[in-house]
C-alpha cells in the first residue's frame, strides 16, 4: 500500500518518519502519526566505518615526515570513508521510511550553505549528516515521499515527555537521565521531538487566527516552537479532539 501523492495527504492522515541523525548513532528513525502515535522505531549504526571516519584523521601512530601532502591524502581517504557512510545511512532512511507508508521525511534544519567551522571532528559529523540529508531527499523523491525541516534548537536537550531538559550520562553518551528519574536513549528522545514540532507546526499553521488561539491558551507550550516536546503534541492533539466534538 503506497498513497500516490504524499503531498496531497491530509495532515490529520500522513504518517512520518523522523529521523535524529545523532553523534552516538548515525540516525535514529521513528514513525509518527498526527495524534503522537508511535508504529515504529529503528536505530540505524555502523561503529567500525563511524570510527575510522575519525580515528584515520587523529591516529597519532601516521607518521608526520611527510608532511601537508601527507594530511591531505588521509583528508582525502577519510572523506571517502564518510561518503560511503553517508550513502549507506541515507538508503536504509529512505527505505525504512517507504517500508511504513510515510508521506515526509523530517530532519532537523541545518544550515547547507557556507563554510564548516570547528574541529576535524566536528565538520566531518556536520559534513556527513549535510550529505545523509542531500541523499536521503533525492532518494525520498523518487519514491513519493516529501522532506521537511524543523528547528533544531533542544530537540536533544529537552525531555520528550515534558519533564525538562536531560541529563546526560557521562558513562554511556547514548542514555540520559530525565527530571523524573527515568534513563532513555538521547537520540531516541530527540527523535520523537523532531516528529512532535513538524506536526506541530503543520496542524496549526491552516487554523484560522481564533481557533489557533484558542488551543494555544489550552496547551502555553505550542506558541514557542523551540521549546516543543512530543508530550506537547499529544495534549494538542487531545484538545483539538475536544474542541472539534465541541
């Protein structure tokens, strides 16, 4: 079952896949529907081509002698490496996604244009997660699937059940500690964010002025999209039900 055009699905009735494209996993997807339903998640990893990206570029064992020649040709090979990486990562999204019938793809926005700044490091994990982004588009596309963007401020740093910003575990980067005491996969928690701002965003944005205003007294926490957790979407949710039966 495929809907032949996923731009012409109503909102109220797509289904999505957002996708965390994180440090401690290479992505992690989940399939949304409107009312915060979750039918599936998946954490997509390749430890050992993730670790050579980095460690080519840093290993203190290649020799220096050979100076810039030398860095640019393991510049060089390790771009490489992160291109494969990326190609792979960008394929398993897209499929995963047209396996569960999602009309759009999220991501967190990030700026595409301009030069990288930071350490090796940083721009080959901001580089690589530009190109999964690029590919993964292209690959959407010729499926019958949209992309779409949100803001990527605090999708990781708040709590998706609302109990407040995370913290982290210093002895396993991938698990946080959440207000209320509860330990969870920090990707995956950002992941539910990602898909709670995009419908967020969708639902209310067609609304007209009164009725947005309305459910934004009824759930404060919508009017700030930065601030928008999964657990904001399924109170929305459960007061647009009300205000319609109304």
């Amino acid at each position: 079952y495929r809907r032949s055009d996923a731009t012409q699905t109503p909102v109220k009735e797509q289904i999505i896949c957002s996708v965390d494209l994180g440090i401690n996993t290479d992505a992690v997807c989940t399939i949304m529907r409107a009312d915060g339903t979750v039918l599936g998640r998946k954490l997509l990893t390749s430890p050992v081509k993730k670790t050579l990206c980095t460690a080519h570029w840093t290993n203190p064992e290649v020799p220096e002698e050979h100076g810039s020649a030398h860095a640019g040709e393991r510049w060089a090979y390790t771009r490489r490496l992160n291109i494969e990486l990326s190609r792979k990562i960008a394929g398993a999204v897209a499929e995963y996604a047209w396996e569960n019938h999602a009309d759009v793809i999220v991501f967190e926005y990030l700026e595409m244009n301009g030069k990288i700044s930071g350490s090796k490091r940083q721009k080959l994990q901001l580089w690589r997660k530009r190109d999964i982004q690029k590919r993964c588009e292209h690959q959407a596309h010729r499926k019958g699937m949209r992309i779409s963007r949100i803001c990527a401020w605090n999708t990781s740093r708040l709590a998706y059940d609302g109990s407040g910003i995370v913290l982290r575990d210093w002895r396993n980067h991938s698990l946080c500690a959440f207000q209320t005491g509860k330990r969870y996969n920090c990707d995956l928690s950002a992941s539910y964010n990602i898909g709670a701002r995009y419908f967020i965003r969708e639902l209310l944005k067609p609304l007209p002025a009164t009725e947005r205003s309305l459910l934004e007294a009824k759930v404060p926490a919508v009017k700030r999209r930065t601030s928008c957790v999964y657990a904001d979407l399924r109170e929305l949710s459960s007061e647009m039900g009300l205000l319609m039966a109304a």
